[in-house]
C-alpha cells in the first residue's frame, strides 16, 4: 500500500457508524464494542470528544480520539488526562506508543486498567 493511499479526516456520523460497526464485527460476542459505540457517537455529538478516522480509499481503516473534556465517561473526571498535553494508548499498541513518543510525548503521566486492557498515558511540553 503506497503512503498516499491514506487519508486522516475529522470523522463523520457515517464514518464513526461504519468504523465500530467494523469493530462489533471484530469482537463478536464481546457486547462491550456495542457500548462503546454509542458513547463514543454520542460524545462527539455532544463535542466532548473528537474523533478522526484514517481511511485506505473510501475504507476507514483505524481511528484516533482527543478527550476535550473530563466528563468523558473514559476519564472518571480525572482532569489531568484532559489537560490538552496528554494521550492514552494501550500497552500492546506498541507501534502507537513509538508513534507518541517521536511526536514528543515521552513525559510519563499513569497508567490504568480500563476494560481489561493497560493503558499508558504520556505527556508532553507543549
């Protein structure tokens, strides 16, 4: 796949519709997946967070969220991860985390266990 073949855009309702649609198909009998996509539709909607979605083609493909608020429901209120200087990525994400650390969030923040998973959470000086 040529590098030009991808394309990241501020997500739309069909974009995030077809995205975890693909992510429910993935997971199957994990009913979580459902869940989620209904809070994630919804705080975007409601602008408390943003998604984009990178697409191969017409295809989306993977996506990547900012949490504007603490009211998301991912951060239990903790304010410091919406602080506009810290990102969330999942331990086993490795090539995510190497993706963070070039773009300069190499500040370690916490971490946490959120729906079975470590998540890792970097800042960086803006």
């Amino acid at each position: 796949m040529e590098a030009s073949e991808f394309t990241c855009k501020e997500a739309s309702s069909q974009d995030l519709e077809r995205r975890w649609d693909i992510n429910i198909t993935n997971n199957p009998g994990d009913n979580r997946w459902a869940a989620w996509k209904k809070v994630v539709i919804s705080e975007n909607q409601n602008n408390i967070l943003k998604t984009f979605v990178v697409l191969h083609g017409n295809e989306p493909i993977g996506e990547g969220t900012l949490i504007f608020l603490p009211q998301n429901s991912e951060l239990n209120g903790r304010h410091e991860l919406a602080n506009g200087t810290t990102i969330g990525v999942e331990a086993k994400e490795t090539r995510n985390l190497a993706i963070y650390l070039h773009w300069g969030y190499d500040r370690f923040v916490t971490h946490a266990i959120e729906d079975d998973e470590l998540v890792l959470y970097y800042s960086k000086k803006l």
